[in-house]
C-alpha cells in the first residue's frame, strides 16, 4: 500500500477485533480507513499454544484482511519476530499516530501503554460489549464479592430481551433448573460441521506446523470457520441446535463432544460474529424459552467476566491476589499440572475422554471445562495458575480476559468467594448422573472409582477454609459423619492417586 494515495487515519486491527461492520473502520468509505494487521512471532512464543489455536487466528486474520482489501480498505499486513509495540512504533514513524480499539486482552493493554503514553497509539472505546459498565457498577458494585443475578437482571430489562412489559418472560429470569437434564442418546445431535480448506488455510497449517512443531496438538483448519462465510455457516449450524440447547445444556457424553452447544465461543470472541448478531439470530429461532433464556444468560456470563476482569485489572488491583508469586491461592494449592493434562492416561475415563477432545479440538463444553477439568484440579490441589496457563494453551476460544476469572473465579476457588460462594467440586455420583463416561470406564462408578474419596479427602484438607460458608454447611456436616476409617483411607487414595499421576501413571485399584 506505501507508496499509493493514503488514507485519512491508519487502525491496528487486533487479532481478536475481526469484525467489518462493529467498529469504527465501517465507514461509507472504506479506502479512507486503512487498516494494519501483525503476525507477532513473540506473541506466538509466549506460550504453548495448541497449534489449532494459532492457526485458528492466524487464517483468520489473513481472510479476514483480504476481505478487508476488497472492501475497499488499504491494508498494510506485518510478519515480525517483534512484539506489536516495536512493529507499531516502526509503522507510526511512516504513517503518523495510528488508531486502534482497546483492546480486550490486558497483557497488549500493558504491552501498547506506552505507545498509548506517548500519543504514537490512540485508543478508541470497544464498541463489540453489549453491555454498559455502569449496568455492572450500580448492580455488581467494584469490590468483591461479584455476583451475576442482580446484573443479568439489569440487562434483561435495559434490553427488553426476553421481556414482556417490563416483566420476564415465562415469569421468572432463570430457568437454569431446566438446564439439567442427562443425555441418553435422543434427540440425535447434528453432525459437526466441516469448512472447506483454501490455499490460505493450507499455508497457515504448514506454516504453524513448521514454526511451532513442539507445541500441543495438531491443527486442522478443517473443523473450524476461517472465512467471515465460513461463520456465517457456523451460526446458521449453532441456531438448529438451539432447540435441545436448554433442556441438555449440563449433559456431557462421550458419544458426542458437543451435544447441543453452539461452538460460537471461537468465533465471538475473534469477533468473527459480533455477540449482537448472534443473540439476534438465536433469539429469533423457534426454541423453548429454557434455551432461549439459557444462552442468553450465557452470553451475560460473558460480559460480565469481561467486567469483572477490567474492574479489577484482571484481580490484580484485589487483596487476595498475590502480586509476588503472581498466583491467587485461596486454598493454598500447590501440586503441579500432572501430564494427563496433556493426555498421559489417567485411568479416570471422565478425565481422559475429556482431554482427549481437548488435545483433538482445542474445545470442549462448559460443563466439562467445570465439572471435570476443573474439578479434578482442584480435587488434586493443582496449582490454579498453572492450571490457568493450561486453560489459556489449550483452548481455542482463551484469551486473558476471560479464562482468567472462568479458571481462578469460578472454576477453582482460588479466589475465595470473590465470583463464587462456593467452590464448585463433585463426586462419582454427579458426573455418573449426567455423562456416559462410567460405562466404558475401567474403574466401576458405585465399586471401584475413587472419585468420591478425592471429594471428601479436599473438604477434609480445606474444612477450615469453608468454616463459617452457609453454601458448605451441608457437605461439611456430611463430613462430620463420615468416619475416622473412611477419612484415612480417602487421604491414602490422595496421596496415591497425586504419587501415580506424577510419575505419569495410571492411576489403579489395589
Ligand atoms: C474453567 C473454565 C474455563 C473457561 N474458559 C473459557 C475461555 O477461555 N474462553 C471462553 O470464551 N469461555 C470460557 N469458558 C466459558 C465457557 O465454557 C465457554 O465459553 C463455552 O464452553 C464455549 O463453548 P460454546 O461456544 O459452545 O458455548 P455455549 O454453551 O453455546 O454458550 C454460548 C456462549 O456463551 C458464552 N459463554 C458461556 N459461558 C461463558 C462463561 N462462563 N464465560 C464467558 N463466556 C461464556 C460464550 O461466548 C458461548 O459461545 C470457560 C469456562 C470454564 C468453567
Ligand atoms: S467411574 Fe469414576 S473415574 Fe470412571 S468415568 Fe465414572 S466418575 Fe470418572
């Protein structure tokens, strides 16, 4: 583009900003907007990302730009072993002050601020929310404890989405009771689907598997959109599931890894799809309103993580954030991320099915993001940032923002009660009751499987922690009665089962 008629203002387009019409480069003419993209090595480098991560962004970013040309945009597209300031600071000495809308992620905030400092980057709102902040301060407050209920209220009727003069549809906010049912098979999920791979698809592949050949998992640009097209097929595909959405929405089965789940996540959160166009189109299919309801609560979930983390600087500006190990550790859990993390075979099939999909898709569903690789985490006091960490590699849809509060806040108790009043932890009997792991497991759910010692061994070794919690009153007077041969033996089963993980073992039955 050098060396032609420039444009009025130059926008650094971050990876995760990729929509054409949500921020402020939709202009009626486009050649006056130019836009700048960067492939940062460094950014690649920080950590061990899944190679379907990396490619997922990178050919999104190359259609995405392409796209954008033909819009009419000048496009100035930058591939650098640098960070984006350096690159940055480079461009704005040819172009002058460069644009960009904040972004979401506060490691580029802090990477860009003294750009942002020296008037070379000048930052614009982030039009892509569907929320305002101060819905979230006069409901939720800025100090903790954060609490969703008052703010989902608040949006629903600022909105008017799922309302009827000025009251909630079907009488009350949540139908989150209705979410519960188990899977058996019926109603038949649809086929996942499958995008077309494009020259450009194909060169990001090699290119990811050449620059990054040590990194987790395999890419296969296959099994997910990379063309604004390709997205618009992903949505259409998310709105047939919404019919079973709601009534499967806590269903986990081996059978099928997404069961009714939309899958959008990796798309909004490339803002491929603006949240506003999808609650549009999934507001308007004909569903039941537990689906209905369910996503767009979801979808609040989402906004108000995203609060969360800007209100308190990602937790860092919150007494229980521990600036020095960079670790909030509520329990004081220390153990590190054993490999079946990173699919070493556990012998839990909850645990391995689960990672299995992780290590095959980058993705899997809330409740097994939850129920079982959270849970067992903090089952076996893995260390919450580590397993953050891993959260932020593995998956496809992570980015600080919001794994973050989903893995310290609510899928760990590593921040006490500021996002959760208790800790979500199970036993053999939840995960039996709503998947169909324990049917090809070689441990037996009501036999052999050590699940629920695990359980009561953590309340046992956290009780102090809980005392005083009305949430955890009933497990701990369940404990109570639990007796003094029991408790030893779920101790033992502890310290096995962490010796046998940590040697990268199967865990196994004497
Ligand atoms: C431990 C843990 C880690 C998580 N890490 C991430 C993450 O890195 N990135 C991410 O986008 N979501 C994360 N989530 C939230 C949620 O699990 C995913 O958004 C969801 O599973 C993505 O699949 P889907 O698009 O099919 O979602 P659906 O079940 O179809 O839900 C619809 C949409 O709601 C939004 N949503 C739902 N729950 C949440 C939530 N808790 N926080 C934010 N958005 C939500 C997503 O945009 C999602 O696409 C995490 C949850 C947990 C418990
Ligand atoms: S039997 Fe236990 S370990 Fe096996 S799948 Fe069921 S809950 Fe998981």
């Amino acid at each position: 583009m050098r060396g032609e008629v420039q444009p009025q203002r130059w926008f650094f387009v971050c990876y995760d900003q990729l929509h054409h019409d949500a921020f402020p480069w939709a202009v009626v003419d486009r050649s006056s907007v130019g836009l700048i993209f960067i492939e940062s090595l460094q950014k690649g480098r920080r950590r061990k990302y899944h190679k379907q991560k990396l490619a997922l962004l990178l050919s999104n970013m190359r259609h995405f730009a392409i796209e954008a040309e033909a819009l009419g945009h000048p496009v100035m597209y930058e591939k650098s072993s640098k960070g984006y300031r350096e690159v940055l600071e480079r461009l704005s000495k040819e172009v002058g002050a460069i644009s960009m809308v904040v972004p979401a992620e506060r490691e580029m905030r802090h990477e860009l601020e003294p750009l942002v400092e020296a008037e070379t980057l000048l930052f614009e709102p982030h039009a892509g929310w569907l929320t305002e902040r101060s819905w979230f301060v006069e409901t939720v407050g800025t100090t903790p404890p954060f609490r969703m209920d008052r703010f989902y209220q608040r949006v629903r009727k600022e909105t008017g989405v799922l309302m009827l003069e000025g009251k909630p549809l079907g009488g009350k906010y949540s139908f989150d009771s209705e979410n519960r049912m188990a899977w058996k098979g019926d109603p038949v999920p649809q086929v996942d689907p499958v995008f077309d791979v494009d020259s450009i698809d194909q060169e990001v592949n090699d290119f990811v598997m050449k620059t990054f050949p040590t990194n987790p998992g395999e890419c296969d640009l296959s099994k997910v959109p990379t063309t604004r097209q390709q997205h618009l097929v992903a949505l259409q595909w998310a709105k047939e599931n919404m019919p079973h959405f709601g009534p499967y929405e806590d269903a986990m089965s081996e059978k099928s890894r997404t069961l009714f789940h939309s899958k959008l996540a990796t798309s909004i959160n490339l803002h491929r799809l603006s949240p506003r166009e999808v609650i549009t189109e999934m507001m308007a299919t004909d569903s039941p309103l537990n689906s209905l309801e369910g996503f767009y609560r979801q979808m609040i979930w989402r906004e108000y993580v995203h609060h969360v983390h800007e209100v308190t600087d990602g937790f860092r500006t919150l007494e229980s954030y521990n600036h020095q190990t960079d670790q909030p550790n509520h329990l004081n859990q220390h153990n590190p991320l054993p490999d079946a993390y990173w699919g070493a075979k556990s012998g839990f099939n909850c645990l391995d099915s689960v990672v299995e999909s992780v290590m095959d898709d980058g993705w899997t569903h809330h409740i097994p993001r939850l129920m079982i690789l959270s849970n067992f985490a903090s089952l076996l006091d893995i260390n919450p940032r580590e397993l953050t960490t891993w959260f932020h590699e593995a998956f496809i849809d992570a980015y600080d923002w919001v794994v973050e509060p989903n893995v310290l806040g609510m899928g760990t108790f590593a921040m006490g009660d500021v996002m959760m009043t208790k800790p979500y932890v199970s036993g053999t009997p939840y995960i039996n009751k709503m998947s169909d792991f324990c049917s090809s497991c070689s441990l037996h759910p009501k036999k052999t499987c050590t699940v629920s010692n695990l359980y009561w061994a953590y309340l046992e070794r956290h009780k102090s922690s809980f005392t005083g919690n009305m949430r955890m009153a009933m497990p701990l007077r369940s404990l109570a009665k639990r007796s003094e041969e029991k408790k030893v033996e779920d101790s033992m089963i502890y310290a096995s089962t962490i010796e046998a993980l940590r040697a990268g073992q199967k865990v196994t039955i004497q």
